[in-house]
C-alpha cells in the first residue's frame, strides 16, 4: 500500500475533516470519518499490531478516539443522514 495506500487514506482523512468542520456537512463527514478510521482500526487489529514501532499502542488509541467522536456526531445528526436518518428518528419517537 506504500506510498499510495497512505496519500489516499491521507486525503480521504482531510476531505472528512473539512466536512465535519462544516455544520450542514458535519453528518456526511462523520460517515466518511467511520468509514476511514474503521479501516484503520482493521489494520491494527489484523496487521499492523495494536503497538506500532514502540509506540505504546498510542496511534490505535487515537484511532479508537477518532471512531467513538465520529459515532458520537453521527448520532447527534441523524437527522441529516439522508433516507436512513428520518426513519430513526420516527422509530425513536413511536411514528
């Protein structure tokens, strides 16, 4: 995956903060952040190791950090997700 695996994952990571730093966007950015970090995380658990070059497993914890923030914006804008959001927002409320 050197170098492109990363220059992609790179970019794919920047176009999710742009939209997450943008409220009428910040759902879309969620989706994509979990998708991303959630491709990290496997590589971690499969691959790479939870401890990467001695770095006390910091790099997988960040990435479980970025996981849980990115789940936790898109529950908050679940509304803005488009055709899965309204449907659970009506299966919240009893409609």
């Amino acid at each position: 995956m050197e170098p492109w695996g990363r220059i992609g994952s790179g970019v794919a990571e920047l176009v999710a903060v742009v939209l997450l730093l943008h409220p009428r966007t910040a759902a879309i950015g969620a989706v994509l952040s979990l998708g991303v970090i959630s491709g990290a995380i496997v590589s971690h658990l499969t691959k790479l190791g939870i401890v990467v070059k001695g770095d006390g497993g910091l790099l997988f914890g960040l990435a479980v950090a970025v996981f849980v923030g990115s789940a936790a914006i898109l529950v908050i804008r679940r509304t803005q997700v488009p055709i899965v959001g309204p449907r659970l927002v009506a299966l919240g409320t009893g409609h």
